[in-house]
C-alpha cells in the first residue's frame, strides 16, 4: 500500500518483491516444507536477536518521532492505520480461521491461537522504516505506531480475556 502511494501498481508490485523479509519467510516456508530443524546452537541466537529487535524497533520509532516538528495529530492517517490493525486485521483472522475449522482444515489449534494473538498485537515497528523508505508520512507513521502502542497495552488482554 506505502509502495503504492508513491509508484505505479507494477512498480509498487517490484518494490515488494525486492523486501529481504519476503525472502526469508519463502525460505523459512521452504525449510519448514522440507522438514529442517535448526541446531540448537541457533535457539539461543534466536532468542537474542529478539531483544535485540524489541530496542532496535523502539529506536526506529523514536527516530520517527524525532523529526516530528509539531504534534499535530492526523486522525484521518492514525483512524485508518490503527483500525486496520485493530478492526480489520482481527476480523479477517477469526473469519480465515472459521473457514480453516469449517472447510479447509490446513491448520492446527495452535496455528490458530498464534494467528489470533498476532492479530491483536498493536502495528509494528517496520512500519516506521517502510513509511520512510516509501516516503510515506513517516512522521505520521510513528505517531500512529506510538499510540497503537499504547492503545495495545490494554487492547490485546482485553481481546484475549473475551476470546479465551
């Protein structure tokens, strides 16, 4: 959608196909497909690289928001990008996930509970990186970002205290 904003549809579609992250969840996919396990070596790199990401992610925002030069508030920008995540995103999950446990039957139980719980999880922080590298309101970005922060420390237990 950010790509969008600034090129052609064939040329938004090329920008996306150049993000590393698509690659590696193709490859994370292939790997999965093909049944390798990772050496244990890696689990607690793993692990580190998580907190690592939690401060690099709260970095990128604060790099976002310090170039804010006045606090004013797009609601139009914040509403739509925050309800998509909030409102939207939930909304398609519980009905994929209606139609996995009514038709299809790809997933297990606990695919279904992950997808739930990254439903509810407030908006990334990449965001932030892709509004800049798209020059797509990254100012606007991290404020939203930054209340969905907020927003989500009260709205993902109350989702998951309704559903479980």
């Amino acid at each position: 959608v950010m790509a969008r904003g600034k090129y052609s549809s064939k040329d938004a579609l090329v920008q996306v196909s150049r993000l590393p992250m698509l690659y590696a969840f193709l490859a994370g996919l292939l790997l999965n497909e093909l049944g390798y396990k990772f050496p244990d070596e890696f689990r607690s790199f793993g692990s580190d690289m998580k907190g690592a990401y939690v401060v690099l992610g709260m970095m990128v925002i604060g790099l976002g928001l310090s170039t804010v030069r006045s606090f004013d508030l797009n609601t139009k920008f914040i509403s739509v990008l925050l309800s998509a995540k909030f409102i939207a995103a939930p909304i398609m999950i519980l009905l994929l996930i209606y139609a996995d446990q009514s038709y299809f039957h790809l997933f297990s139980e606990q695919t279904h509970l992950a997808m739930l719980l990254l439903a509810f999880v407030p908006p990334a922080a990449n965001t932030v990186v892709f509004a800049s590298i798209h020059e797509c309101h990254p100012e606007e970005t991290a404020t939203a970002i930054l209340i969905g922060t907020i927003i989500g420390m009260f709205y993902m237990p109350a989702m998951l205290s309704i559903l479980f």
